[in-house]
C-alpha cells in the first residue's frame, strides 16, 4: 500500500508544515527503541527537513492526531502536547482501533527552500527491538508541491 501527502503552498502564505504518523506495535514483546527517522530517498532540491519528534496522548475530539499541519513545531493549539526526541525513545503503544487508546505519533517537519518544491519518498525507521536492529521502511511520502512533485 502506497500513501502520499502533499502540502500545496501556494497562496497559503506557509513556509514550514508537519506531518505525522501513527507508531505502534503489531505484537507482543518489549518496545520498540527508535534510533533514527529520515527520508527512505528524496525528491527535488525546494524543501528542507526541519527536525523530527515523537509526542504521545490519549485522542479525544479536541486533541486529535495530526496528518499534516502548517508550522514547525505546530502551534500549542494544535499540539498541546511535548516533542521527545526521536534517538532513544521506546515506543511501548499497541496498533489498535479503540478509540481513546494511548497513541503514539511520529512528527516530521519540512520547510520551503525554493519553489522546486519536493521532499521525502517514503520513511525510514531504524529501532531496536529484542536485542537486535531493524530498519522499517514505510511507504508514505511526505512533499510539498512544486516542479518536483507531478501529482500536486
């Protein structure tokens, strides 16, 4: 399964956004410690990548997950909640679809740097599980629409 989320800025008057994803566990067994997050490739040279965060809650109707939002850090009103770093966090929640469950969401900011636009081909996770290392890649690209991205 391939996912895409693209952010249009023109005419938004946005130069940095968020975007964010669900991190849990399928199965069980001890956490997952996250070492590193980045781009499984990228794509076009008008994007920056501004940092990474891990935050974790409870979803209510007025503290919901983010899929994509404008600003870098999102503002506190969108996002309430602190960013942990990414190297060394151990990611403890289980998938489920239950609402109200404890969620744990993966937040990656990029920022404009031209108008070509462009960003990352998927995500790439390393973490440690069990006493060994793993590397997930996750189909899911993260773009800001400009000459580089044909689907915006």
């Amino acid at each position: 399964m391939h996912e895409a989320m693209s952010v249009d800025p023109k005419g938004s008057g946005v130069g940095s956004w968020t975007f964010g994803m669900r991190l849990c566990l399928s199965g069980a067994g001890g956490p997952a410690v996250l070492r590193q997050v980045g781009p499984g490739e990228t794509v076009g040279t008008g994007f920056r990548e501004l940092g990474t965060g891990i935050r974790v809650f409870t979803p209510t109707p007025s503290h919901e997950p983010i899929i994509s939002v404008s600003a870098y850090p999102p503002p506190a009103a969108q996002m309430p909640d602190a960013l942990a770093k990414v190297d060394g966090y151990a990611v403890t929640t289980p998938c489920s679809n239950t609402p109200r469950q404890e969620y744990t969401e993966l937040l990656v900011g990029l920022g404009m740097a031209g108008d070509d636009g462009g960003g990352w081909k998927g995500v790439k996770i390393s973490y440690e599980a069990g006493g060994h290392t793993f590397t997930v890649l996750i189909d899911h690209d993260l773009l800001i629409c400009g000459r580089s991205d044909p689907l915006c």
